[in-house]
C-alpha cells in the first residue's frame, strides 16, 4: 500500500470513529508586546490572518483571528493574551476539529514541502542516505513518491518516534523506518551518531532561529560533517528582514505555541534569533556550504519562511 492510501484509509477510520461515539532582535523587544504590534495595525494585522489561514490552520481563521484581536485590545501584557486566549479555544474549537482542521493542515504542510523540495533537488534525482533533523520522517514518505532515496535514513528528534495515531500519519506508514538520533537543544553532535562523509540528503525544515548563538557554529558544522562532498543541504527559515517581519514572525510562535497548548513559561523562554536570509547564506556558506541561489517560499505565507537549497563542498 502506498503511503498516501495509508494516510487516506486512517483517516477515514478515524473520522468514523469520532462521528460515533541578521540582525538579532533589539533587546527592547522583551519590553514590547508582539500582539499589540500587530494587531492595532491593520496592515500587519491583515498581513498575520494570511498566516492563521494558510499555514497555522487547526481552528477557523476567521473566529481564531477575531478571538486574537478581542483579546489584545482588552487586555494589557502578552502573557495576559496569550492565556486568555488559550483558555477560550474550546468556544472556537468545531466537532470533528482533528479531521477538519489538524490533519488537512499536517497534510497540505507534508505536501507543500515535499513538493517545494522536490523543485529544488529535482524530480527524479538519486541519493544515499538521508537525515531528517527537527521530525521523525514527516516528510521523507512524500518526498520518495518523486526522488529515490536509499540506503541509511535517520531522524534527529526531541522525541523518540512512537505509534500513536498523529505520528504514523505524520510519517505515513506504522514502522518508524528510520534510526533515532536524540536532538537535544542544538548540542548534539550529529557525527557521533552518523558516520562522516556518508549521507547526500539532508533536510531542516526547523531552521536554525531556535538555536543558541554559542551553539550555531557547531551545529551547522555537525550537520556538514556526516554529508559527503556535493551532498545537497535542505534549509528553511523565516527571511527577517525588516523589524515588522520579525515581529510578525515572534507572534507567529506566540500562536502556534498558545495554539497547542503550550504553556506561557515556555513560551517566554523560548530561544529565538530571527535573521535575514542574507546572514542565513553566508553563514552556512561560511561553514563550507554553496548556496545554489534557489529559493523558495510558501504562497500564502506572510511569516517569509523560505526553503533554501545548499551543497557541501
């Protein structure tokens, strides 16, 4: 069975089931209230509900965005937002969210990336091993329907692959497929879990805005390590050129985590270094990677999240 009819017959069984019982951030931005921001100018504003709509789509955008605004003009503080809002996700929350909502949007994701990756690589393009960094194989099932990948797969993780229903359909088959390498808060060494010089493929749909500054450096470097020379690099992360993009980008986060119902302690703590893609290329080029000049972002996606394509020399 393919992997696609895999996903389809699952959720078919599912929905039976629930029918019958750059430039870093000033420092002035911890001050700064990114709901505010956004939401009391309406350009910026309008701008957000494209992101709600087209990529962060587990409730309806348009009660979600109404629920957002009511709560950024009548309360003071982020926190106070955020968790005012989080507490009445339940009133726009529909029957049947899960089919309705969170599964087509995993995935419409699974195949926007696959498919904007394939256009960089190429359709029909052969590689030998592969390392997906940031999730457990929620894309290699999409990308193997248009280029071959064989040989050893790995998934680089902040949690062990599991068999509950969300991460088979994520990875779009039962078995995990992959081996497990724990990925924990930019400090692993990929090269002590994977031979050097042996994989051509590999894919950070996460970016690297989350990664502590010290730890930059070591990351991007540990990446290179296991590739092969000529070995293709998939990279995606948010062009914040502009200080309106990276606040829009900050609230981005904001909503996915009060979204998913992470809590505000962990949301504040949340490392975040936002860069333009100019800083992006020359740094990863600074590392002993060429940027192929190929770049390209989501349609719809005001948050500029760009999926860049690097080769190891």
């Amino acid at each position: 069975m393919k992997r696609r009819d895999f996903v389809k017959t699952t959720l078919l069984f599912v929905t039976s089931v629930q029918l019958f019982p750059n430039k870093l951030l000033e420092s002035t931005s911890i001050l700064r209230s990114n709901f505010k921001y956004i939401y009391t100018n309406s350009k910026l504003k309008n701008q957000f509900s494209l992101f709600l709509k087209n990529v962060f789509n587990l409730y309806p955008e348009a009660e979600f965005h109404k629920l957002i605004y009511d709560n950024t003009i009548s309360k003071s503080t982020d926190k106070e937002i955020y968790t005012a809002t989080q507490s009445q996700l339940d009133d726009i929350t529909p029957m049947l969210s899960s089919v309705r909502y969170q599964l087509p949007a995993l995935m419409h994701q699974k195949n926007e990336m696959s498919a904007e990756t394939v256009a960089l690589l190429g359709e029909g393009t052969f590689y030998n091993g592969y390392l997906e960094i940031g999730s457990s194989g929620r894309y290699l099932d999409y990308l193997e329907e248009s280029i071959s990948i064989k040989g050893k797969r790995y998934y680089a993780d902040g949690r062990k692959p599991k068999y509950s229903f969300t991460e088979m359909v994520e990875r779009g088959q039962i078995a995990v497929g992959a081996a497990y390498i724990p990925f924990t808060n930019y400090e692993t060494k990929f090269g002590d879990h994977v031979p050097h010089n042996s994989v051509d493929l590999v894919t950070v749909y996460i970016g690297f805005h989350h990664c502590p500054l010290e730890l930059r450096t070591q990351y991007i470097s540990s990446i290179r390590d296991t590739m092969r020379v000529g070995g293709k690099l998939i990279l995606r992360d948010h062009n914040c050129d502009t200080e309106d993009q990276k606040v829009l980008v900050a609230l981005a986060h904001d909503v996915f985590n009060l979204g998913v119902n992470e809590t505000w302690e962990y949301n504040a703590k949340e490392v975040r270094n936002f860069y333009s893609l100019d800083f992006i290329c020359a740094f990863v080029e600074n590392i002993g990677f060429k940027f192929n000049k190929k770049t390209l972002y989501q349609k719809g996606d005001p948050t500029k999240n760009a999926l860049m394509f690097f080769t190891k020399i």
